[in-house]
C-alpha cells in the first residue's frame, strides 16, 4: 500500500474497523470519543467529504496518515502504511474525497469580513511561510456561522466580489467564483502578466521576491491573474489578450500542465512556462517551503 490508496480508505470506515462508532453524524460530520484519548464527551470529528479528522481538545487533525502517526505512536509513514494496510483489507475504496463546498456555502451565517489579524490565522500564514505584510497586504479576516458553530479563515477576493476561503481544514469559496486580477503598483496595465494557480502561489511569489529569489521571480513589472481554480481558465482567457507577455506559474501536476498547454496554444510565442523555474516541486508554496515532490 502507498501514500496515495491509503488516502483513499474512509476514515469513517477506518475507525469502524478499529472498534470505534460515531455518537453523532450529521450533514457528513461525524463525531466520536476520541480514539487518541479517554474522554467522556465526543471532541473527535470527521469530516467525511473532505475524510479529514480534526481532534478539538488536543488540537491536532489531518488526513488518514497523520491519524495513523498517532494512533501507532510512530513517525515512520512506511510503518503506518503497514499497520494500516493490516487491517484496511475490508475497508471500501473510494476515488477521492471532495468537500461539499456548494452546501458549505449556502450554510454560512452572519458572514462577516474584517481586517487579516487573528493568531491562529497568522500562524497558518507563518507556517507556510507567508510574508506576513504580504499576507495583511492583499488578504481578509472572515468569521462566519455554520451549522451553530463559528468559524473564521482567510479570505481573498475575486471579481465577482466573492471571497476565496481559506484555513488550515478548510478550503472552500464564498460568494461567486472567479479568478482576481491584481494591477502592479506602476501606472497602467502592464506589458507582462503572471498567470497563478492559488492565492496561496500569488503570496508565495510576492514573498519571494521580497527575499530577492532571481531563480523564481521575473526583474520585470507584472500584473497578476489568480485563477482560484483552473476551472477559471475561460475568465482568465479574456483579461490575457492585452498582454504581450504571459508568464504561467501553475502547478506541476497534470491539471497544471494542461492548463499551461491551453494558454500556450492560444498566445504562442507570448506564453512562457514558468513552472521550469521550481521543476522538483509542486507548486510554488512548496517551493517557499522547500518541500520537493
């Protein structure tokens, strides 16, 4: 078994073969006692759309993995394959666990947006090694109500006046989806735009370029399109015709390069693929923090 199949096992099925049973299940939301712990009031969710487990009372979470890491006491991710694969035989398969994020979206309450400042959301932005006054630059604070709780995450915004969302288990869209188009500081469109996967690439690229990184960043002036998803590609397309350059830093994946080939086959000569420059890495965030693939 590798990384990729363990991922695919349900949590939820995971922990029923463990012995452990929910105490409450409602809208794909699964709380137990904790498995990690004794306890007497259910504090262990699972979020079965996304088969993601979050611990509140020891505040930990992650995916299939980092619940083996704990459950077996180990931090070889070889050793928790083998344990999982153990007992996984039984355990369904699945291709991929995709939040609801529609659902999430009509069920926020008192939305309510703010300057970019709380701890826990600074921190996430540190953990990932954020500028922080970029992050505070370009980035909002949102708290909202779901489901009786509240919530709060960072949120960047779009054209459509809605908002990308985002913290640590979580990642979703408030309001219209659509990509942000961010102008240079200089005067007018500029000749040279760069064209990004996330906004969590757009504040890497900005951070490293505070740090003066040459291998990654253009000495040029440039404009910014933020796609929020390649599934913007047909609204990304149309703000590209008044650039003479366009320079792709998307994701070394294979929906990024697709992405990368459909640009290249409109512009030619004016696209540029940048993701050469941080080859050995997933996207550019992993390339701030130096996580090669």
């Amino acid at each position: 078994m590798n990384i990729l199949e363990a991922k695919q096992i349900r949590i939820v099925d995971y922990l029923r073969l463990l012995g452990h049973e929910p105490r409450k299940a409602q809208g794909g939301q699964y709380w137990y006692l904790s498995p990690l712990r004794e306890e007497k009031t259910p504090s262990f969710k699972v979020n079965d759309h996304r088969n993601e487990w979050y611990d509140f009372a020891m505040a930990q979470g992650g995916d299939i993995i980092d619940l083996g890491k704990l459950l077996f006491g180990t931090s070889s991710i070889e050793e928790v394959l083998r344990k999982i694969e153990g007992r996984a035989c039984a355990c369904p398969r699945t291709p991929s666990f995709t939040p609801s994020h529609e659902r999430v979206k009509e069920e926020m309450r008192n939305v309510e947006v703010t300057v970019l400042g709380h701890p826990a959301l600074l921190s996430y932005l540190t953990s990932r090694h954020i500028d922080l006054s970029v992050g505070r630059l370009y980035c909002r604070e949102i708290h909202y109500e779901l489901r009786g709780r509240h919530y709060y995450a960072i949120a960047f915004a779009n054209q459509s006046g809605g908002f990308e969302v985002r913290n640590p288990y979580f990642k979703g869209c408030l309001g219209g989806k659509d990509i942000t188009v961010v102008r240079c500081g200089h005067a007018g469109t500029q000749g040279r735009c760069c064209v990004l996967e996330g906004f969590m690439d757009f504040l890497s690229y900005l951070t490293l370029q505070g740090k003066g990184d040459k291998t990654v960043c253009l000495d040029e002036p440039c404009d910014f399109v933020v796609l929020n998803s390649v599934h913007n590609l047909k609204k990304c397309l149309a703000r590209l015709d008044c650039y003479q350059h366009v320079h792709c830093y998307l994701d070394n994946d294979l929906a990024g390069r697709k992405t990368e080939e459909t640009i290249a086959g409109l512009y030619g000569e004016r696209e540029t693929d940048e993701s050469t420059r941080y080859a050995g890495y997933k996207d550019l965030n992993d390339y701030l923090l130096g996580r090669s693939q």
